[in-house]
C-alpha cells in the first residue's frame, strides 16, 4: 500500500499551520512607513497584499509597512474582543506560483485614550455630623477605552485641605470619599475639590472632574444674643399706639428649620408691661399697643425671651423709660444759608465743611437741639443759636439724600428727655469725579480664523455718578487695525473681515471709555484676541524638486539627504509627516521623519537612478492637507568592476605577422571594457615585458608594428599586456597574453599552453619572454591541419559563448557578481608578483 497521498496531506498540514503561526505587531496609531516586518524570511518572492486599507506590501523586499490611515485599536477592535488581543488577518500572494497565504497582524495598545467622566460634576450631600472615618461609594467613575496598565485608573483629589481622601480597589471599579477630619456646616458648607483620574500609562493621561461636596445642618446651635443686647429707651408720654418702641434680635448659626427663633416675654415681666408693650414672636419687635397719656415719669423692664427648637431659651432686657407729657412745645426755626429749594438743602458733593443754615429754639428756654444719630453734620452752639455745617464733604456715590433728625431735649432728675423734633431733608447733587470703570482691565479673547466678520466681544464700563456724568461711550485706540470698529454706545467689538492666525496671531486692542461730564472722565481696557489655527495651510517643501547623490556602496539604512517641508500652521495642525509614494525604490522616510533613508543595496550597473513622488500630510482637523514633490536619486559609481578584456579572447590565443610588414602597422587591438563610469571606466593599456619591435597604445589598445622586422625578429612574441582603469582610491587590473608569431608562412599558429611569466624586471640582455614551443602547421599532415582547424572554430565558438555569457551576468545583482570574482580567480588576473611591480610604478 502506497504512503504518498498520506504524506502529500501532511505536508500540506504542516505548511498551513506554519502560515496561520505568522504573526507581526505593530502600535496602533503609527503614521505612514512604519515597518511592521517582512515576509522574506517566510515566504518567496513576489509578493502582493490583496487589501492594503491599512498596510502595504514591498512586492520585492516583502516588507510590510503601514500606510496613510492610521490604524486605531479602539475602532478596528470590538470592545468585547480587546482584552484578547487586536488581530486583523491579512490575506497574501506569494511566490512565482502565486501562492495564497495567510499572516495576523498584532495591534499593539499605546495610552491614546484618557479616562473620561461621564459627567462634569459629581454631588454629594453630607451631613455635619458625619463620624471620621466614614466611607461613601462614588457612582460616576471614569471610564478608559485603552487595556493592560494603559486602562487601569488611579484615582485622587486635589484641594481637599486633608479633609477628604479617596479609596478605591485594585481595578478600580468601586471608588469611596473617605471623610478624614470632622465636618462644621456653620464653619464651611461646601467644598469644592477636584476627582482626578490618572491611567498608568506611559506617559499617563488624566481626567478630572468636578466633587462638589454640601455639608446638611443638624441642630447642633441654639440661639444666643450678644453680650451687648440690653437695651434703654425712652419714650414720650403722649406717645401713640402702634409706636415703635425697640426690636431685639437674637442668633442661630444653624439653617433652615434648625435657625428658627421664637420670641416672648418671660413670665417675670409685670402686668403693667403686658398691656402697654407687645412683643412680635417671629421679629422681635416691641411696640405701643395703646396711646399714652403718662404726666409722670414711669420705668418698664421688659426680659424677653428667645427659644430655638430643642434649646433653652436665651435672654435679654429692654428697659423703657416713658416721660411726662410736655406741656408746652418749642419750635425750632431755621435760617439757611447754602442753598435750598423747598426746605431742602441743596449740597454739592465734595465741598468742604461749611455752615449750611442757623437753628433758633423758641418757646422753651431750658432744652437744647441735638443731632440723633451718625450723620456728617454737626451743631455748635453759639450765642443762643446753633450752626448747622457739614462735618466732612459728602459724597452723593456714597449717599445721595440724609435727613438729620434734630431733637429738643432737656435733662430732668437726672434723665435726658426728648420734648420734640424736626427733620431737615439735605440732597447732594452729583459732579462729575468718578471714571467709567471696566469689571477687567484686560479682556482675553479665542477667535477661530476664516471666522465670519461681526461681533467678536461686549465691553462695558459703568460710572458711578448720574446724568451726563455716567453717560458712557467707547471708542478704540489710535494704532488699532482698521478692520476692528466698536459701536460707540454698547461697547460691541466688531471686526469687517476674516482674521487669519499665518497674517498676524495676537490682536492687542485699546478700549477707551469715557463719560459725557465736564471735564469728561476716562479709562482704558485692553482686548487680547489670539487667533486659533485652523487648518488650512498645506505643507510646503522648500523645494519643488530634491536631487540627491548617493553612492552604490551606501549600506542599507544609510540617509540619503533631507527633505525639508514646512506648514505655517500650528501645533497638529502644522505638525508634517512624510512618505514614499508610488514607488518599488529601496527606499524609505523611517518613522515620518524628514529623511529619506535606503532600505536595501544600490548597483549602479542595474539601476542608475530612481524618480519617485514624496507625499507630505499635516495632521489636521477636520481633514488633513498633503502636497507632494519629486524626488530623484542618482546612483554614484563606485570602483567595482575590474576591466574585462574581449579581445584576444584567450591567452593562448596567436596571431602570425609576416616578416615584410611595413612598420606603423596596426597588427591586432586589446580591446577591454568596464561596466564601472566616468574615471572607474577609463582604461589604460600598459605592457610589462619587453615588447620590441611592437608598441601598445595606452589608450586604444592597438598593437603596432613600430620598425621593419629583421632576423632576429623572427620566431614568436609574448607581449604581456596590463589594463588598468582610473578608479579610486585604487585602480583595479586585468592582464592579458598577446601572443605574435613573426614567420613566412601565414598559416595559423597555435599554443599548445600559456607563455611562462617573463622574469621581472626585465634583464638587460633579454628582449623577449620565454615562450611555449609554436608548431605554424607547415609540416603537419591533413589530419593535424583538420585537428587544428576544428581546434580554432571551437576557440571561436567557445569565445563567442564567454562574451553572451559576459552580456547575459552583467545584468545580474552585483552583489554576486562580486562574490563570484572573489571565490573565482580570473584566469587574466595580474600574478602578485608582476602586480606589486606594477603598483610601483604607478
């Protein structure tokens, strides 16, 4: 029973299984040109990717690199399948027999994504009583789309004054507040402290949110009054009902309900205050519940009480002095000086201290007038009447309109007591000595360029006076930009055209307001308008066509030269990335970087130049621009083609010269060529042994007859001839063996083995090298003749066959060119020892 098809399936298992077991990784979010990895060491050559959305296949090298669209780990990958692993599977064409095979692509999770709350704040009600040590679980917690120590949150908070901390568990899924220090609404009811989420991530991002904390009152304060709560009054004794007569007012640091405060009278307050005096629970007020007709002097105590909900009640006193009735009431009568409309004063603010009217007090010459009250006035007595003046100058932006309460009194067993009074109503009339003022002095302004021209910002000024005085307009500075203009009545800040952030960034504007007083008042504000990038400026190379030069030698990865490229936007927006397009060149930009790199060997010989387009992408929202350049490479040539004689094609190769040449005749050419350029092609023919009487032209290669031959000429010539081109550092050499037989018979001559090697340096006495015997064919029997002939066609063939050869190897890589010269010595290679002598020479 045959094993084969058992095998063939076994085969065919393990190589599928090798295919599924390729596997590259690349991060996700990598710009264009990223190697990813090669096939080559897999799979043979060609290669073709049958999808490349996001990679792109060397159809030569089988490098793998990323394209234009970045691959995002969090988009490619559902979100129930990232904890395993991003894999996409990429589909291939390999091999000369188009193979179909099947490699993973890893992508790699970089911290590209922060964490995120769901919210911009978070609230939380405690209450001032809670214990320290307390925990309370956090709902809304940050979320992060990234995997492994980039998605794994750390919390803190910031600006707690150690108040608070937070806790949370390994994952991070449960979050606790932590109250560390005791809590007192009626010191502080709310903190406002900062969430901070932070990945682990390299660098780490953050997330912070808003922990806006509101401490509840309990009951903890009763009400209380100040030390200085007893009161003393004193009213009169025909006061009316409803009159009234004090309010007391007690405190409770507590809210809400907790500050509620109860007022009463205490049970010791005697019967006869009860019915004159009321007392309100809620205000605290204390009034006349009836008129009085009191021709007596008569003192009330009143202890009032105030009660919060589960507290004693705090007290204080009130005591009211009622006087006797006045049996005849003066009259004051007043002169006035400044000026006044309709018994009202009429004073101008910021005047200086003067005398505003004369007060006489008729009727009653025991009582005198006071001022009740603080009031910028003051009365002085002199000669039995009183001045009325302004204690300081008044200022009508503090207060606009006093009443000065001017009382007549007397003092009566010990006791001041109020007889009457009078009200005198002063107005202060505004002047103009307060600025428009701005609530900022410096504005600070984002706008968008290409933005529609209108209304970018509304000033405001206010003035403290009134009228005209308080009247505001706006205008701009001098040097501002004539495209900004400003509505002279609102303060609207316009600008007529598209602000562009490439023209001008900063717009630094001077706001003047100033008010309609005499002489007007005035202040500045100044507008800050940054302009924000937009992305509209493709990317620019600073040339429309980069030329560069590199030599064939250049190891892989070596900078070819730099493309320059610039974007006058800004940050993402001016920020360029380049690659390679359209093109199968060994070549690369790394990384977006802006220098073009090698990505395998050069042969000038293959290839001597490349023209491909460079594409530059800027990274902008919310699309990105690209422009593109050509790009040429010259290939320098190097050294690395020894020269290659063609003709004569052997060295064992003989040609007879009849002996009645006429001298300066071309008898044969060393022809030789070298795949090299420039001076690495330029060849030079030398002969080493000694020649007489041919001669070698050092740049033809012709061989002639330089005087007649005699004699001793006769017989054959071995001209050792060296060819040798003008690279550097070192010129590189091929020999030959020319090989003339001078001799009647012009029948062909053959070598039966190479000529031995002239000794060198030449002797004196020697003028030719020594030879292999020579048999010209003039004895040689038919079958000898027929011998040789087919001997010569075969050396032709076999010559014709070495040049194809030559055309046909040339066109191979040079790297095994090179190899094969170095395993394979030539058979024209110059011997060492001539070598050596020949370099000297040089």
């Amino acid at each position: 029973m045959s094993h084969t098809p058992i095998l063939q399936c076994l085969l065919i298992v393990a190589r599928l299984s090798f295919m599924c077991a390729v596997r590259f990784s690349v991060p996700e979010e990598q710009g264009p040109g990223v190697l990813v990895g090669t096939l080559r060491p897999h799979f043979p050559s060609p290669y073709r990717l049958l999808t490349q959305d996001y990679l792109w296949l060397d159809s030569n090298t089988g490098s793998l690199y990323t394209t234009e669209r970045r691959m995002d780990r969090e988009e490619l990958c559902p979100k129930e399948t990232r904890a395993d692993g991003c894999i996409i599977p990429c589909t291939a064409i390999v091999g000369a027999t188009e193979d179909l095979v099947q490699f993973s692509v890893i992508i790699e999770d970089i911290n590209d994504n922060a964490p995120h709350f769901e919210n911009t704040e978070i609230h939380l009600s405690l209450s001032e009583d809670v214990s320290i040590g307390a925990e309370f679980l956090l709902d809304d917690l940050a979320q992060d789309s990234d995997i492994g120590s980039n998605g794994s949150i750390h919390y803190y908070i910031e600006e707690s004054d150690g108040i608070f901390k937070v806790t949370a568990d390994d994952g991070g899924w449960s979050v606790k507040l932590v109250v560390k220090a005791p809590l007192d609404r009626e010191t502080q009811d709310e903190y406002n402290i900062s969430l901070v989420a932070k990945d682990m991530g390299s660098p780490s991002l953050t997330a912070v949110v808003a922990l806006r904390i509101t401490v509840t009152d309990i009951n903890d304060n009763c009400p209380s009054f100040s030390p200085d709560s007893r009161q003393s009054v004193t009213i009169s004794g025909d006061s009316l009902k409803n009159t009234a007569v004090a309010q007391v007012k007690a405190t409770d640091p507590d809210f809400g309900t907790n500050a509620v405060i109860t007022y009463d009278f205490s049970p010791k307050v005697s019967e006869r205050a009860r019915v004159l005096f009321s007392l309100d629970s809620l205000t605290g007020s204390i009034i006349l519940t009836q008129d009085l007709h009191s021709d007596i002097f008569e003192k009330l105590v009143l202890k009032v009480l105030a009660s919060g909900p589960h507290c004693s009640p705090a007290d204080t006193q009130v005591t009211v002095s009622v006087l006797p009735r006045a049996k005849e009431e003066p009259t004051i009568k007043i002169g006035f000086i400044a000026r006044h409309e309709n018994q009202t004063l009429v004073v101008a603010e910021n005047e200086p201290p003067t005398t505003l009217a004369v007060l006489e007090l008729e009727g009653d010459r025991g009582s005198s007038l006071n001022i009740v009250g603080e009031v910028p006035f003051t009365l002085s007595h002199q000669s039995g009447k009183y001045l009325l003046s302004n204690s300081k100058p008044l200022d009508y932006e503090e207060m606009k309109e006093h009443h000065i309460s001017i009382l007549v009194q007397r003092f009566d067993q010990g006791s001041v007591i109020t007889i009457s009074g009078r009200v005198i109503r002063v107005v202060v009339t505004d002047v103009n000595d307060n600025p428009p003022l701005f609530p900022v002095t410096f504005y600070e302004l984002d706008v968008a360029e290409n933005n529609q021209p209108g209304a970018l910002l509304q000033v405001t000024a206010s003035d403290a006076d009134s009228g005209d005085n308080s009247r505001v307009t706006y205008r701009l500075g001098d040097n501002t930009n004539r495209n900004f203009n400003i509505d002279r009545n609102t303060g609207q800040l316009f600008v007529s055209v598209s602000l562009d952030r490439e023209e001008q960034r900063i717009h630094t504007i001077s706001v003047t307001a100033q008010d309609s007083g005499s002489p007007p008042l005035e202040t500045r504000a100044t507008v800050h308008i940054r302009v924000v990038d937009q992305n509209d400026n493709a990317p620019i190379f600073v040339m429309p066509h980069f030329i560069f030069f590199v030599p064939e030698n250049a190891p892989v990865l070596a900078p070819v030269g730099a493309i320059e490229v610039t974007d006058a936007d800004e940050g993402e927006n001016g920020k360029v990335v380049l690659y390679v397009t359209n093109s199968s060149g060994p070549f690369v930009i790394p990384n977006s970087r802006k220098t073009l790199h090698i990505t395998s060997s050069l042969d000038r010989e293959v290839q001597d130049r490349f023209e491909f387009w460079v594409k530059a992408s800027d990274n902008g929202s919310p699309i990105r621009l690209t422009s593109s350049v050509r790009v040429t490479v010259y290939i320098e040539d190097i050294n690395d083609n020894q020269p290659k004689v063609i003709l004569p094609v052997s060295n064992l190769t003989c040609l007879t010269v009849s002996p009645d040449t006429t001298a300066g005749t071309t008898i044969t050419q060393v022809y030789a060529v070298d795949q090299d350029t420039g001076l690495n092609s330029e060849l030079r023919y030398t002969v080493i042994n000694q020649s007489r009487p041919f001669k070698v032209d050092s740049k033809t290669g012709n061989i002639t007859l330089t005087q007649r031959l005699l004699g001793p000429d006769i017989g054959m010539h071995n001209i050792f001839v060296v060819v040798s081109d003008r690279g550097e550092p070192s010129p590189l050499h091929t020999a030959v063996w020319v090989n003339l037989f001078v001799n009647d018979s012009l029948e062909t001559c053959h070598l039966d083995c190479e000529p031995i090697e002239p000794p060198w340096p030449p002797s004196p006495t020697t003028s030719e090298s020594i030879g292999c015997p020579v048999d010209p064919g003039t004895g040689d029997s038919p079958n000898q003749m027929y011998v040789i002939l087919f001997a010569g066609l075969g050396m032709v063939v076999i010559s014709i066959s070495l040049f194809v050869g030559t055309v046909l190897l040339h066109r191979r890589k040079k790297r095994s060119q090179k190899e094969t010269k170095r395993k394979n010595k030539n058979e024209n290679d110059i011997p060492l020892k001539l070598l050596d002598t020949f370099y000297s020479d040089e």
